[in-house]
C-alpha cells in the first residue's frame, strides 16, 4: 500500500508515530508561517501541518501549492493538536509533515466536495465521481452495501439460495413496457430486458430449488414519473410448499431483522388491512400508518336535506383534524385551493369548526342547523377543538383527493415523524382491474398471481370481484414489496389469460414455456419482491432514492455522466439488420 493508515483512524494514542497518508485535498489555508492541508479519504479527514523553521521551507512551498482535490502522499509525524477539533474524531491530532508527493493535480472541481453542495442535480449526475466524494452520498452507498450483506444473510441463513436469472429474455408482462435488444444474430427477432424475474423463479420452484432469492436489476420503460428509475434493483424471492401466511412470515421476519441490524429498532408484529379496508379508511392501497385521520363517511347522515352538493354526490366522506378549530380563512382557504388543484380534482372543500364552547362553525351553516353539524361530530369522534374537513364527489375519486388531504395534513401537522416506523401488509388485493381504454381486465398484480381460492368460481361471472392471493408490504406510506401465492396448475393459468383476453394461441406463444413446466409437477409456490433501491432510501429516512444508486438516470431517464442514451453508427444498425427510415418508408 502507498499508505499506512487511512485518514480516519489516527488519534491521540498514536501521538509519535511515523505515518504515511494518501488522499484529497479538501481544503488547504495559508496562515502566514503556517499551512495546513485537510486530507480526505473514504475513511475521513486528517489535517496535515507544515510550519516555517520547524518543517523544510521546499516543502512549505509545496504545500502552498497544492488545489482542491489534489491526490496527496504525505508522510510524517503524528502529534497532539494545539488547538484541537472536536467536530471530527481524528481532532485531536495532526501529522508534522516530513515529505510530500503530488499523486496527481486537479483542475478545479465544478461544484464543492462538502455535506450541503453549490452543484445542482444534473452537474452532480455528470461528474458523478466528485459527487460520490462527498461524505453525505457516499455513507448512502455503504448503507446500501450494508443492506445487501444482511439481507444475504438473513436469507442464507433461512435455506434461500441466490441464483442469478438471464438479462436477454423475452417480455414479462408486469404491467410496464419492456427495453428491447436487438438479436445481431438473428436479425429481426429482439431480446427484452426483465422487468422482473417472475417467470424464471417461478420455474426454480418446478425446478426444486425450494427457495430463491436474488438481489437484481429489473428495467421498466415507464413514463418517468419523480424518483422513479428505468433501472432499479429488487430483493426477488420465491418459495415452494408455502401458503400466503409462510411468505409474510418469513418477509416480516426479513424486515424486522433489516430494521433491528441497521437502525437498532424492534418493530412489533405488522398491522394487516385488506385492500377494501385501506381504501375505505384511507382512499389509498398504501396508507401511512403514522398517524390516524381515518375517513368518516357521512352519507347517511348528510343526505336528503336539501345541500344539492351533498345530494348529488356518491360519497360524502371527511376527515377529523384534532386542534385544529382555531384555523384562520386564510389557512382554510389554503387548504381549499389545494384540494381544487388539477391534480387533486376536488370541487371545494367544506369544513365543520368544532369551537371550544361546544358550538359549531361551518362552511354549510346555511344549509345544516347545529343539531345537524352536533350529529356529524359524534360520528367522526370530533372533540371541541377540533376541525372537520369534508370533501364529496364520485367515490373513487374523492377518497383519492381525500387522501391527499389527510397526508398533506399529515405533514403540516408533523404526523409524518421520520422516526417512526409503520409497516403494513395490504391483503386480498383484487385480482382485476377493468381498463376503459382497451375496455377489458387487466391482472393488478400480474398474470401469475393466484386467485383467492373462495373466488375461483367468479372468474367467468363476476371477475371484477374476485380477490388475488396477493400482498403488499407499506412502511410509512411507501410500497416496500409486493408478491403473491402463484397459479400453479396449467388448467387455471390458462383460464387466467383467458380472462385476460389472451387467445389460445397467444398464451401458448407468449408462456408456453411456463404453461408446459406446470404439466412437469409444479409445487404449490409463491413469493414476494422488495424495491431495494427504495428500502435503502426508507432506512435512512430518505424521500429520493437516486443517492442510494451509485450512478441514476436524471428525470429524463439519461446518465448525464456517460451521455446515454446515444445513437449508434450507420454500421452498427446495418449489423443488426435495422433500418430507422423504415417507418417513413412504409
Ligand atoms: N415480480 C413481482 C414484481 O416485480 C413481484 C412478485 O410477485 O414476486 O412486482
């Protein structure tokens, strides 16, 4: 090694030892008769001194200088600080500098190596390099080496075994678009890159692997909505001889032990809600579990007296916010122009004011008598003090604006504490969703999720209504994974892209591979996968996960470091047989 020690583990203790240190220049200060350098490495900072008549005035020299980000070796005596700096653990210490060699200059960096950085997002993709640098990004990475090693373990320890699947596939349907890769040779025919593995672990489980488990890159070609990465990485598993009861157990158990590893929490047993439950209290399939503010539906109690708003509409439905009666016109007037914002969609915002003296103030006074507003309060557990925010509508619809709500009060009134840890498994997802622009059922999870067995007999009449054997797992409001207990008998597969609206003819081209390997004793299997990029981000309290990545796409889905992606040369695209005037041709 060209160095001794890093320049994170000197302290008093070595006091007189002959070091040698390799590393960056963070900063370097010409004091007049003294210099210091600030030597940064992945391990931390160490500050080097260089003193007139104490060290070799070439050196002094030397040591004026060196720039920013100048790669240092430096050997020299360790010794107690006169001044010492109790912000960093190698404080109390610095190294009287005896020889120095420039490893390399830099040019100036084209935004600042520090925790808080001038660089804005696209600069710090460019030069990913100099950003990784940075202590604040790169402890995300090793958090996520981290994550990896107990995940691993975890799951090794629980008989998993991690086999890698291809890259160059053919499309799985989960729900995206698939990037695509020409076939050089065989011209015309394309590989798809995974979207997941579904397919392939599922046929491990017929294979008799028994238990699967890969850490790996999946691609979606999705529209790029915010945080979302056209590559990412899953905790992919899959199980045999499981029922959905092993698979939660076994995850929970996987959560708990990343959580008590990593931050040191115990987390209790998982709250369980069914998709129905979540979307009546909650207006959303992954509720945040931090705080309450459960939906009130007040139809029964509203309707039929005369409030045309009220009357028209299918669900009349609020939230109780505690304490908060005392809110100004113009903070609720703030909260109605966000619900009437395009993306939320509500039409207004009624209120109830709970006041202190136990009379009531609302929007709707012209319409409702006290005794009225006195009945919807009893029904949302609405204390004097608190306020009572109703919102109307389509159902569907305004449950969603609702929920916006309850999380945008949610995090002005400090609910969404980033200590808190709420994990949830969402049960008995429906197994279909009605698309109105093909006009026909779409699997919500994918085509592989089995049907809840009490439902199999609604498939032909009623499939709208028949519950998948799928879970989620939510933690904060975040979906963390996702899986299902599989079909696993041919007969019931091939009725399910039936269902689907696959022909005959279509499902044997597209998963005949996967239909045959059930006719060659398929066991009962099912699994679950996490968004380990996502994981990462949620154990350390982080919204975006872009930084847990050692080099994202931007918000186009470019890497602005690599400049990708690019076209390719007229011989390249001849090799593969493409011809891009193609379709201006036709
Ligand atoms: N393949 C699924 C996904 O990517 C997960 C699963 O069903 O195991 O969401």
């Amino acid at each position: 090694m060209l160095r001794t020690h890093t320049c994170g583990e000197l302290r008093i203790d070595d006091a007189e030892k002959e070091v040698t240190l390799t590393g960056w220049v963070q900063k370097q200060r010409d004091k007049g008769g003294i210099v210091y350098v600030d030597l940064r490495d992945r391990y931390g900072i160490t500050q080097l001194i260089f003193e007139e008549g104490v060290t070799d005035p070439d050196l002094i020299e030397k040591a004026k200088s060196v720039g920013r980000e100048f790669v240092l070796r430096a050997s020299g005596q360790v010794v107690e600080r006169y001044s010492k700096n109790d912000k960093i653990p190698t404080g109390d210490i610095e190294i009287r500098v005896s020889s120095l060699d420039v490893l390399n200059a830099s040019k100036t960096p084209p935004f600042t190596i520090e925790e808080e950085t001038d660089g804005g997002e696209d600069l710090r993709l460019q030069y990913r390099y100099l950003d990784i640098r940075r202590e604040v990004v790169r402890e995300k990475l090793e958090l996520r080496h981290l994550m990896m090693q107990k995940v691993r373990e975890y799951l090794t320890g629980d008989k998993f075994i991690e086999v890698e699947t291809p890259y160059l596939i053919k499309s799985t349907p989960e729900g995206a678009r698939d990037f695509v890769v020409p076939s050089r040779m065989n011209e015309g025919e394309f590989y798809a890159l995974p979207q997941s593995p579904q397919t392939f672990k599922q046929l491990l489980m017929v294979a008799g692997l028994d238990r699967y488990y890969q850490i790996v890159k999946c691609f979606r070609d999705e529209d790029l909505r915010a945080d979302r990465q056209p590559e990412f990485t899953q905790i992919d598993c899959e199980m045999a001889f499981v029922e959905r009861e092993d698979v939660l157990n076994t995850f929970e158990g996987m959560t708990k032990f990343l959580y008590k590893e990593i931050k040191g929490l115990e987390l209790g047993d998982f709250h369980r809600m069914s998709y129905h439950e979540a979307i009546e209290k909650y207006g959303s399939d992954k509720p945040d579990l931090r705080f309450g503010l459960e939906f009130v539906e007040l139809n029964d109690l509203v309707q039929g007296k005369g409030f045309v708003v009220f009357d028209s509409s299918e669900l009349v439905v609020g939230i109780n916010v505690e304490g908060c009666a005392d809110y100004s016109r113009k903070q609720l007037d703030e909260l109605t122009d966000f619900v009437k914002k395009p993306q939320i969609g509500a039409k207004g915002l009624v209120y109830v004011k709970c006041n202190e003296d136990g009379t009531f103030k609302s929007s709707v006074d012209k319409f409702f008598d006290q005794e009225a507003l006195q009945s919807w309060a009893a029904k949302a557990n609405a204390k004097p003090g608190d306020l009572i925010l109703i919102l109307a509508g389509e159902k569907d619809q305004t449950r969603k604006a609702l929920n916006e709500l309850r999380l945008e009060m949610g995090e002005r009134l400090g609910l969404r504490d980033k200590s808190k840890v709420a994990p949830l498994w969402v049960l008995d997802f429906p197994l279909l969703e009605w698309d109105e622009d093909t006009q026909r059922y779409h699997a919500m999870h994918h085509p592989f999720t089995s049907p809840n067995p009490e439902d199999i007999d609604k498939l032909d009449s009623d499939p709208g209504n028949v519950r998948a054997n799928a879970y989620d797992l939510v933690i904060n409001g975040v979906e963390a994974g996702g899986g299902s207990i599989r079909i696993h008998d041919r007969g019931l597969q091939s009725k399910m892209f039936e269902v689907l609206g696959f022909t005959k003819e279509e499902a044997e081209e597209q998963f005949g591979f996967l239909l045959g390997a059930f006719e060659y004793g398929a066991p009962p299997h099912g699994g679950i996968a996490f968004g380990f990029d996502r994981m990462c981000a949620m154990m350390a309290g982080e919204e975006s996960i872009r930084d847990f990545i050692a080099f994202p796409k931007n918000n186009s889905g470019r890497d602005m470091m690599i400049d990708s992606p690019s076209r390719i040369s007229v011989e390249q695209l001849a090799e593969l047989g493409i011809d891009l005037n193609q379709k201006t041709k036709s």
